[in-house]
C-alpha cells in the first residue's frame, strides 16, 4: 500500500491539521501490521516546496504535452502522485477554501489533463477535461480543520474542488471544526479522545469502510458552540471591551473560566481566586448558575483560593503533572472551601467520561470508544455479608448461619449491576465459612468475636497494598479510577482503612466480653453502634484532611 500525504499548511509538521493525519496514518499502518502488509508512506510539504503560479499558457496540452514549461518542484509532486494508491489532503481551512500555497500545486496539476471537453458522468459541472493518466483504482481523502466550532456549513467551496477533481462521492472527507484546541495542552484530554476516533477511522478505511459509529464520534463537537467561542475569544489576549492587551496570566484565566460546566451550579454561587505567586497577578472566576465572569478588579470574598506559581499552573493544565501530587509536594496551597477542587474535573472537565488512555489498542478487540458506563463498585456487596451475619447469629447461632448462607449464595446476583473486588468476593467466602462452624456446632462466642477480628484483618493487610481496602468504594465518589493515582486520595483512604482494622479489632475484643454476659443477644446491635459513630467520622475526614494538606499545614 502506497500512501502519499500532501501538507497543505503553511506551518507544516506544526499544523493542528497534521496532528489529525498522522493519527490517521497511525491507524492505517496498525491495519496493514495486521493483514502483514507493506506500507510506504511519502511526504509533501508544501510550504517547502518551490511551486510559481500557473501560468495558463497551455504549453503543457501542445507544445510540451503532460509537461510544464516551468522548471521546479511540481515534476516530482506529480510523479508521486501518480505512484501513489492512496493521496491524503492535509490542510487547514482558509477564507472557506484551501491555503494558498496548495492552490497553486493544484493548479499546476494541469498537465495530468488531457485538452479535449469530456461530459461528466457524476453531474458536476457543464464540462471536464478526460484524465492524461489511467487514474483509476486511486483512493482521495481529506483531512481539514477549521477555526469555527463546527466544519457543518463552511467546507462548499472544498466539497466544490474536490467533486470537480476527484468525482462526487468519490474521495473520503474527515472535516473537524475547533482546529485551533489542538495545539492548546490544557484540553488535550477532550482533543486527544477525538484523536483516537481519527485513528480508528485510518484503521477502519485501510480495512474497507469507516464505520458509522466512528463517524458520530468524528463529527461531535469538541466542546459546545458556546464554550468553544469563549475559550476561543479569551486566546486573542485583548479585552472585547476596550481592546487592551491582557497579561498572559489573566488570558490563561479567562481560557480556565471558558471551561467552566454550570451544569455543576451546586446551587450556590463560588468565587475561585486565583493568586499566581511568582508574578504577583490576583485574578477570581465567579462560578454562577448561567456560567462564569473573571474580575480583574473590584474583587468579592472568595470560597477558594489557590496561591500557585503560574508556570505551575499551567503545567497542570497541560497534564505534565498531576495537580495532586503537585499539592502532596507542598508546590501550591489552596485555602478556603476545599469541596471545589474534590469535584475539579466536574466543574472544570470536558463533561466526557473516562475513555481509553490515548494509547494503542488493538483495535479488532480491546478498541473502546463507546458510551457504555462502566461498572461501579459498592461498598453494600462488601458489607451485607457480615451485616447480616453480625444481627441474626446472636439472636438464634444455627438459624442465623443458614440466613447468612443464603444471604451469600444471593451475593453473586448483585455483581450484575456492580463491578466486583476481591474484598466482596473474600466477604462471601469468610461469612460462609464461619455460618458453615457454627452449622457444625462451633460456638457463637468463639466464632462471632473470631469473624470481627478476620473482618478486621481485610481492612489491616490492604494497608500494606498499592490500594487500600476503601479506595476501591470510596473512588466511585471521585471520579472513578483515576483517583486511584491521587497520592492524597490514597493517603486519605490508608488512614481510614486502617482506622476502620483497628475498630474492628476493638470490636472483636469488645464483642468476646459482651457475649459472656445476659446482654449477648445485644451484640450485634451494640456493634452497630461504633461502625456508626465512625462512618460520621470518615465522611468528616475525607473532606477535612485533603483541606488540611492542602492549606500547607
């Protein structure tokens, strides 16, 4: 397979359009490593190349025919192009045509015709001239962005070229508006999933036909039109009111403000005060219910105040380093309300859920770019075992452990709507293990307190892992398994987890002196009452201590 890129953009390999084609590529070669077949790839550049106008002297068609009189780079254009199986157009969209340098090698095609007037089967036109070559076989597409929100309406006068040039529906078209979003790092997640559709579409177009679940994630917008235009408008660096220049930091603030979702207006308004440290520039974004506004002056008291090097900033925004563990480094402090940088993604995010990692998948099996949701875990499939183990033992042994047989032979029915961990799996196995002694006539008292302490021992040894026992719950509530690589969420959660061991352990003790005494059929109800007080505690920590880390103290 020969493909033959033609770069069309007068800022060539830094083109925001370039990006699109080599993802493309990406996924046509990864086809071919499949099918063991051979791709050669050539480039042009067209703003390398030496290329003058055209100068309709029609030389070409008589007196040297299939050659131009004019001595540059278009011989070799043309010799590559007709080696070629496959012509890729790469190029951004100028004043609603093609740049100018590429209009000039297109004109200069010339002598790839014939003189003679030919009708056009296709419709288009009142005339053609036939083909000099044997073109047949050849495969067109085209890739392009646009500075608008949505290519839909501003690509008539290509679609009019390239049906003139290739024939009506006979070339491919990948048209993406917001071109300009791809050079910006702070969006490179929303960017980058709109990359792995481009590469799934070179995959699928090398293996016969894109398919049209590629083709709705190729034609939905980055980001909604109001959205774009405001982050698009905060770029130019000039005030819309009186056209200042604005500092940079206030520009970046402004594009920070224009990503801002009101659909996660907690029913309050926050101010978020930005004080960039190593310039000594305040700026606030008012987060309000119809969007948000960035003072400059004038400023109201605010919720949440991040103090951070700009520089800083921005690389968090551009993801050259996680926010989090920025913060664990003591490399920014944030005072005030805390909650705001829990739910970041959600107010700040691009809305998307949590796709594929940007990376090479095989595409025939693991490719993931649907909308499915995920699977989530619960922390009730962990804990309805022992529960229900902990309030019926007491009161009857023998009958209680059946309850609690059947209660873990209808475990594996609630795994149908959630995701499951080892911890549930092992919760089922231990609660049948201990109602199956006391079937066999173990006594309550040894089992009941032994069955705490084995509970116990679960949260405990997760504190030796990567993961703690509560992490895999509690991340549900922060953005999913991403959390799971916030060093502070970790360390939030391996405090609690080993909190909620040492209880247990208590509670095991505790549990052992109470079922000695008349109050034993109690227990379980007595035992209820500490996991209470320390779920009031934990939902009480997990908000304070990342603020407390996060205040530098």
């Amino acid at each position: 397979m020969k493909i033959l890129v033609i770069n069309g953009s007068p800022k060539g390999k830094a083109s925001n359009t370039y990006k699109l084609t080599c993802a493309f590529l990406e996924g046509m070669k990864l086809e071919a490593e499949e099918e063991k077949d051979i791709v050669q790839v050539e480039e042009i550049q067209v703003n390398q190349l030496e290329l003058k106008p055209c100068r309709g002297c029609f030389a070409c068609w008589n007196k040297t025919p299939g050659k131009c009189c004019i001595q540059d780079d278009m011989q070799e254009v043309i010799a590559k192009i007709l080696w070629t199986d496959i012509v890729i157009w790469s190029f951004p969209l100028y004043y609603y045509t093609v740049p100018g340098g590429l209009k000039t090698l297109i004109d200069r095609q010339l002598p790839m015709e014939l003189p003679f007037m030919a009708e056009r089967e296709d419709g288009v036109g009142s005339g053609s001239h036939p083909s000099r070559y044997d073109m047949s076989g050849k495969r067109t597409v085209l890739i392009s962005t646009c500075g608008f929100y949505t290519a839909e309406g501003n690509y008539d006068g290509i679609y009019s070229l390239f049906d003139h040039m290739c024939g009506k529906n006979q070339y491919t078209s990948i048209f993406c508006g917001q071109g300009e979003l791809f050079r910006v790092p702070e969006v490179s997640a929303r960017t980058g999933e709109y990359l792995e559709y481009v590469r799934r579409a070179g995959w699928e177009y090398a293996k016969g036909g894109i398919s049209e679940k590629v083709w709705d994630g190729l034609n939905r917008l980055l980001y909604p039109k109001e959205l774009f235009e405001r982050m698009a408008d905060a770029s130019w660096g000039i005030s819309k009111e009186d056209g200042t220049k604005e500092s940079d930091a206030l520009i970046f603030t402004r594009q920070m403000a224009a990503l801002y979702r009101k659909e996660s207006y907690p029913g309050r308004e926050r101010v978020l005060e930005m004080y960039y440290t190593d310039i000594d520039e305040r700026y606030q974004i008012v987060l309000g219910k119809e969007g948000s506004r960035v003072l400059a002056d004038g400023f109201e008291t605010f919720t949440t105040r991040i103090e951070t090097p700009v520089t800083l900033w921005r690389s968090i925004g551009a993801g050259e380093i996680r926010g989090d563990e920025a913060l664990m480094k003591q490399l920014y402090k944030v005072k005030g309300d805390f909650d705001l940088m829990l739910k970041w993604d959600e107010c700040f995010g691009s809305g998307k859920s949590d796709r594929n990692d940007g990376k090479n998948h095989g595409y025939d099996t693991g490719y993931d770019i649907d909308d499915r949701k995920e699977k989530k875990t619960n922390m009730m499939n962990f804990l309805a075992p022992w529960i229900i183990f902990w309030t019926a033992v007491p009161f009857d042994g023998y009958m209680g452990a059946f309850f609690s047989l059947a209660a873990c032979a209808l475990l594996p029915l609630l795994f149908y709507h959630n995701k499951k961990t080892i911890y549930d799996l092992l919760s089922g196995a231990c609660t049948a293990a201990f109602a199956l002694a006391l079937i066999k006539g173990a006594p309550v008292r040894a089992v009941v307190p032994l069955s705490y302490s084995a509970f116990a021992l679960l949260w405990l040894f997760s504190c030796f892992l990567k993961i703690p026992l509560s992490a895999h719950y509690s991340m549900n509530e922060y953005g999913g398994v991403g959390a799971l690589k916030n060093p502070l969420f970790i360390r939030t959660n391996w405090i609690l987890t080993l909190l909620w061991g040492i209880l247990y352990l208590v509670t095991a003790v505790c549990t052992y002196g109470i079922m000695g005494t008349n109050a034993a059929y109690l227990t379980g109800v007595i035992n209820m009452a500490l996991p209470a007080g320390m779920g009031i505690f934990t939902l009480w920590f997990q908000k304070w201590y990342p603020a407390f880390v996060a205040a530098g103290m």
